[in-house]
C-alpha cells in the first residue's frame, strides 16, 4: 500500500509498505479521510517525543472495514466506522484509575504507531466505532478531534452564565465554541491573530472575535478561558485574562520544552483553577453521537482535501494558517 512515512523530523516520503494484517482482536481500515492537525506538524518537526521514526502520521481518520480478526465480533467487513487512536497499557496506575489518556506507557495510532495517512490502517476492534450510512467522511474524519474538546469539557467546571473566552478559531478553537453554549455559556468570545478564521467564528455563534483580547470589552476578565493554540504569548496572555475564581484550559498542544510565565500570587489570591485536558478518555462514543446529531457544522469546518501524494503540501499549508481544517483523502 501507499503510505506517507516520515523517516526523521523535516523528511516526508510517500512509501510503498507492506499491507497491514489484523491480529485476533484487530481490524484493517480503508481510510477514506484522514486529519491533518498540531500534533503531526509537531511530529513532522520532531517536536513530539517519544515518537519512533519511521511513523506512518495520522490519528484522525475514518474508513471502511476491510479485513476482520477472529475475535472481533460485533464488526465486519463493509462496516463504516470511526477509530479511536489512543492506545493505554490498561495495567498501570493511571489505566487503573479510570485515567488511561495520562498512562505511564500511552502510545497512540499515528503518534507512536502506524496511522491513518496511508491506504490501509490497523485499529483495534474495541477502538472502531460505527458511523450512520448518512455521516460525510470528512465529518467522520472529525470525530477524533471533537472527542478532545469533548474531554476538554469533561475537564471543566460547569456553571450556567459563565462567560468564556476561546484563543484560536482553528479546528479546536472551533469545536470549542460549538460546545460552549451547551455547556452553559452566556456568552463565547474567540481571539486569533489569523483574522482571516474570525469570520466562521461568528457564523459559528461566537458572540465577539477579535485579533486581541485587549480590543473585547471585559475587564473584570472571563469565568473561563480556554486556549486552543498552543501558543506561548496567547497562554500567557489567557492567564492574564481569567476572572477571579476563574478557570484556565490548557488545551493547545505547546512543544514539550516551552514554558510560560504567570503571577503564582494571582493564583493563589483569586483562586484561579488552571486545568490541562490531554487527549480522549470516555469521550469518543460521545464525540460519534454529537456529529450525528448535527451539533458540529463539519462541512464548514472542513477546508481543503489533499491526495495523499500532496502530504507535504497540506503540511506547508496548515504551517502557513492557511484554511480551515485540511484532510487527507488516500484514495483520491
């Protein structure tokens, strides 16, 4: 099969590989869309240790069942499905108390296992979640992501009235919003240097986008503030942001050696709640029923489609902020 493999950080090479086989408790996938998000731009700049290169890229992905192992029961070949990528060990503290996204020993399809940029993938049975005959593949290919921020919110206290403020109008920052008012938001506003996102923004229902928070009028700050970007200046700005007794999401993926500067006394005296959400956990057959539901506008969300040839081309692009979400399309 074809597949994008990167060999070491800065190399992209489309590859023939051997076809995957599943074991007993495995299927094989046909991937028919695949996401392009932070993490394997972080990868393809060796940002994400303890990636293992060669990797096969690509944890946001949807297809069609192709091959089926003899103790998978409740799938079969023709069925069209979603795949959890998150991969715990189910043996050490962390799996044992329910908290198998921080495992001591987590791997992940895609991350530290062959993914879902290539013709063929191989899930476990368990992580392959039917989707309706109805559902685009390109909003399937969503539902990865969508069970983050709806970790993320799991993640969150939830209070009625609050008033949330959102770093980033990206594919996260997006799902965001689209959750925020379910959550109980009185209001959602979204900030992102990249004016040119701010517009789905508000078609998406926030109720003010500006490129700084300084231009959005809410001096007493914001009950939560999430961010959605990563970014060093937007945490540190966000920190800045948050209103007494407020929360802060750590929700952006930053690169591992970064840091960021805040007022420890502010913490301590308003009692601000900084809280981390890492991943998926109990969240993913949410994540499918909410898509179905019609609750995320995915087709909007969904900018560019890239053979699988155009690997490194959708990379410069989602580098450059160009888009919106950009996907991967194997058999196109």
């Amino acid at each position: 099969m074809r597949a994008v493999v990167i060999d070491k950080p800065g190399s992209i090479d489309i590859a023939e590989v051997p076809d995957p086989a599943p074991r007993a408790d495995e299927v094989v996938i046909a991937v028919r869309s695949c996401g392009i998000c932070g993490t394997d731009l972080h990868i393809v700049d060796g940002e994400l240790p303890p990636t293992p290169y060669p990797i096969i890229p690509g944890h946001e992905f949807a297809g069609e069942i192709v091959a089926v192992g003899a103790e998978v029961t409740d799938l079969q070949a023709g069925d069209r499905v979603a795949a959890e990528p998150s991969l715990p060990c189910g043996h050490c503290d962390f799996c044992r108390d329910g908290r198998g996204n921080i495992c001591a020993t987590w791997v992940a399809i895609g991350v530290t296992e062959p993914g879902g940029s290539a013709e063929f993938a191989v899930v476990q049975g368990a992580k392959a979640y039917k989707i309706p005959d109805d559902m685009s593949w390109s909003a399937a290919a969503l539902i990865e992501p969508l069970s983050c921020a709806v970790h993320g919110y799991d993640r969150l206290p939830r209070r009625l009235d609050s008033r949330y403020l959102i770093y980033g109008a990206g594919t996260m920052g997006l799902f965001m919003l689209q959750l925020a008012h379910g959550a109980g938001a009185s209001s959602v506003e979204v900030v992102d240097t990249n004016a040119g996102r701010l517009d789905l923004a508000a078609q998406l229902g926030a109720s003010a986008t500006a490129t700084t928070a300084d231009a959005l009028d809410r001096p007493g700050g914001w009950e939560v503030v999430i961010d959605a970007t990563g970014v060093i200046a937007a945490i540190e700005d966000g920190l800045t942001r948050v209103r007494r007794g407020g929360t802060f999401l750590q929700f952006g993926v930053a690169p591992t050696e970064a840091t960021a500067r805040f007022s420890p006394y502010r913490v301590y005296n308003e009692e601000i709640d900084i809280i981390g959400s890492m991943a998926v956990i109990n969240s993913y057959r949410r994540a499918v029923d909410l898509m179905a539901a019609g609750v995320i506008d995915a087709e909007r969300m969904v900018s560019d489609a890239f053979p699988l040839s155009d690997y490194a081309r959708a990379i410069d692009t989602f580098r450059a902020g160009s888009g919106r979400k950009l996907q991967i399309l194997p058999k196109g």
